[in-house]
C-alpha cells in the first residue's frame, strides 16, 4: 500500500477543508514546498497535492507552485483541482506531475475523460471519485465538491473500465478533514466489486490503527493529510514499520 501525504493549495499556503466545505477551512502556517521536501526526507515517494484555487477557479491555477514542489522535493507527484480538459493533464504532465487526478470531468464531460485515457495512458490518470453516503449507495459530488450530480459511484467506475482505469481516489466527503476514522465499508466494498482497480483511500484518517485497517482491505493506497499535520501520525515512523510499500 502506497502512502500519500497531502497537500491541499488555496492562495500558495497549506489548508485542509472540513467535509469539504470553503468556508470551514485550517490554514497551516508552513510552505507547501518545504513540506513537500520533509515528507521526502520521511521516507515518502508520493505525494497528493491538490489545487483548491483551481478547483474553484480554474484562472486561478497555481500552476507554478505546483511545478515548485514537483522539481524541489524529489517526489513522485499526483495532482488535480479543476482538471477540465485535455490541455489541463497534459499542461501537469509538462510540469513534471507523475499523475493527474481527475474529478468532475469524469462526469461532465465523459468523452474528453476517454480522450485523457487514450493519449496519456491509464498510468497517468487517477479517477477522483467524491462521495456522500445516500442510504446503501454513494452518490457523487462534484465541482469542488460543491454539487451533488445525482450519479452514483458504481455508475462512474463502470463507465471507465474499458478505458483501462487503473487508479481510483475515493473520497468520502462526510468523513474528510474530521479525523473520525475512515469508511472501512466503502473500500471493502470497491476492493471487493472492482478487484482490477488500484484504490486510493481518502476521508476522516485519524491514527496508524486506521492505516493498518485500510491496508488489511488491499487497498492501493491511503491519502493522510490532516492527521499529519496536527501530529496524529508520524510519516516517517509509519514508512518505517513497513505499513507502505511501492
């Protein structure tokens, strides 16, 4: 299971978002590059960063800081935040990014997702798939998180899986920036119904025992964000007890 640190990006500084929401954010007084290079030198070889500013925005990309971080720490680099078009992976890509998350776009506009799978290839891509529980199913968020797009989560990975989807990040959105653990049900059940697919667990990660939990599912990875910065987790002691391996 692959470990990775996150950091979230509004106005060149470190955030983390609570359930998603703008407006119930946690600014963190460190530069995202410098953190970058401590989670390289904790034994880190990914990393998730995402671009909040474009998410919202996409003429306030912080393109430049993105490519920052890809040539100063060393790390393998997967990145969104308002991916919208072709020109939007391939413009990450040049900067440096090992692979591109897209949200979204998987729903709005399937046709140019396919189009991101057939000229970059399926290791280039990861499927950011943001939901909310809705009974027995999960229903898809989108625009930042901000809408809710009446698809649900099945829907969206079968309409992919001829394409060669390979990475799916799942956000559960109820659990995200709130360290109350993570929804074991919701990755047994993708591990479980879609055994092809690589993935990438995100939402409510609060201690190792979560960590632990997740990688006893098989999942492919675990993206731990707040829990790092406030010290729930130490990086380097959790690389070091063999929790991630790539």
């Amino acid at each position: 299971m692959i470990i990775y640190p996150a950091i979230d990006l509004i106005d060149g500084g470190c955030v983390r978002l609570f359930k998603g929401k703008f407006d119930a954010q946690t600014s963190y007084d460190v530069f995202p590059v410098d953190v970058a290079r401590q989670y390289a030198e904790q034994g880190a070889d990914w990393i998730h960063v995402v671009d909040l500013d474009g998410a919202r925005d996409s003429k306030n990309r912080q393109s430049q800081l993105i490519g920052e971080i890809v040539s100063s720490s060393g790390l393998l680099v997967q990145t969104g935040g308002g991916v919208r078009g072709v020109e939007d992976v391939a413009r990450l890509l040049d900067l440096g990014a090992a692979r591109v998350v897209i949200g979204s776009l998987a729903v709005k506009d399937p046709d140019c997702v396919r189009e991101c799978f057939s000229q970059f290839g399926a290791e280039k891509i990861c499927l950011a798939v943001d939901v909310i529980p809705d009974g027995d199913q999960y229903q898809v968020a989108v625009s930042g998180w901000q809408e809710q797009s009446g698809v649900y989560l099945s829907a969206i990975l079968d309409m992919y899986l001829d394409c060669g989807l390979t990475h799916v990040l799942c956000t559960d959105i109820s659990r995200d920036g709130t360290l109350g653990g993570c929804n074991l049900d919701l990755y047994g059940y993708l591990v479980r119904d879609y055994p092809s697919l690589q993935v990438q667990a995100s939402g409510g990660v609060s201690d190792v025992e979560d960590v632990v939990a997740l990688n006893g599912l098989n999942v492919g990875g675990v993206i731990i964000g707040k829990a790092l910065y406030e010290g729930k987790i130490n990086l380097k002691d959790l690389i070091g007890d063999g929790v991630s391996e790539c």
